[in-house]
C-alpha cells in the first residue's frame, strides 16, 4: 500500500489518507478481504500521529470502503466496484456543478479546459 502525504495543501492529512486507500480499493490494487496496515504501523511510518490513521479508517469504514474485525485489523470490504465508481463520478459531477454554477463558469468552458 503506497500513501503520499502533502502538508503544503489544504485538505486534512487524514482525507489525503483516505482518498488514496479508496483510490487504490477502486483501481484495484487493495482487494476485497485484503488486511490493512495496523493504524499504528501506518502512523510510524507515515510520521503522523495516529489519531489521523484512526479517522482516515473511520472515514473509509462510514464509507463502506472497509470493516474492522475485532483484534483481527481492517479489512477491504467486498462491494459493487462499479456502483461504487458511478457514486464517486455523481458526487464530484455535482461539486463540478455547483462550482460552475458558483462563479458563473459555463460548463463547456470547463470542458475545454480539461482537454
């Protein structure tokens, strides 16, 4: 499992965190049942406090993206990847949306600048 920290950014080391394990459950790299890291092993290595491990797991859990068994770890959990996927495109579609919408950007105009 590969995490990279960037503290000069303003989203919360803890989402960094979670957004990356999510990433790599999506992509596949993480399958379902794999066993994470120990929070603390992640948090040694990371050099970060462990509290953020904790709520980057706590965020994935409320996510559905993984499952705690009892003094056995956290577990990727098994789920429709691609419902998954098509919920993550919805969401950011909205927030892509809303933006547009915000600072009166017409969306074609967005679209030209992604290609």
């Amino acid at each position: 499992m590969n995490i990279v920290l960037n503290s000069s950014i303003y989203t919360p080391l803890y989402q960094q965190i979670a957004e990356q394990i999510k990433t790599q459950i999506l992509n596949g790299s993480l399958p379902p049942d794999f066993c994470l890291p120990s929070i603390r092993s992640i948090a040694k290595e990371l050099r970060i406090s462990v509290i953020t491990v904790k709520n980057a797991y706590e965020l994935l859990e409320t996510s559905g993206y993984i499952y705690t068994l009892a003094g056995k770890g956290c577990f990727v959990a098994r789920f429709d990847n691609k419902h998954k996927k098509d919920e993550i495109i919805s969401a950011k579609a909205q927030e892509i949306t809303e933006f547009c919408a915000k600072y009166e950007i017409p969306i074609e105009e967005l679209i030209k600048k992604c290609s």
